[in-house]
C-alpha cells in the first residue's frame, strides 16, 4: 500500500487531481467535483471545510472546479499494490 498527498490551488477551470480523499480547505467557497466538463452547474458541491472520499481506480480521474481562482484543496491517495 502507497499514501501520497497534496496540495491543489483550484480555479475556474476544470482541474484533475489524483485522489481518493479531498477536503476543502476554503473556509467561504464550495467546490465542484465531476468528470472533464464538470462546471458549477452540474458537479457535486463538496462545502467549505467539507472533506469526501471515493473509491476509485488507478485510471479514473477526479476534476474540480471552484467558482473563484485560488481555491485551495488537499488530497489524500491511498493504492493498493496488485
């Protein structure tokens, strides 16, 4: 098993991020979570100081958008060696 984390500075534009775990570090602002054309219209809201965690697999991708640039947001990745 590999843990790796990090930060992410998120703005307008969609954002991929390798994850499993995110948490919004932004005290004001929601975040959106969806796939390469995820907006603030149409992607899962993840709330200030909200975290989530997903079970994904090594070639899914996570994107993010925010409705403001410098949004900050961390993430955790935890894999399993096969």
């Amino acid at each position: 098993m590999a843990v790796s984390n990090g930060k992410v500075t998120v703005g307008t534009a969609a954002t991929v991020i390798p994850v499993s775990s995110v948490n919004n570090d932004d005290n004001t602002d929601t975040l959106f979570l969806g796939d390469a054309a995820v907006t603030s219209a149409n992607g899962l809201r993840l709330v200030k100081l909200e975290s989530l965690t997903l079970l994904m697999r090594p070639a899914d991708r996570l994107f993010v958008v925010s409705t403001k640039s410098g949004h900050s947001l961390s993430w955790l990745a935890i894999t399993k060696d096969i």
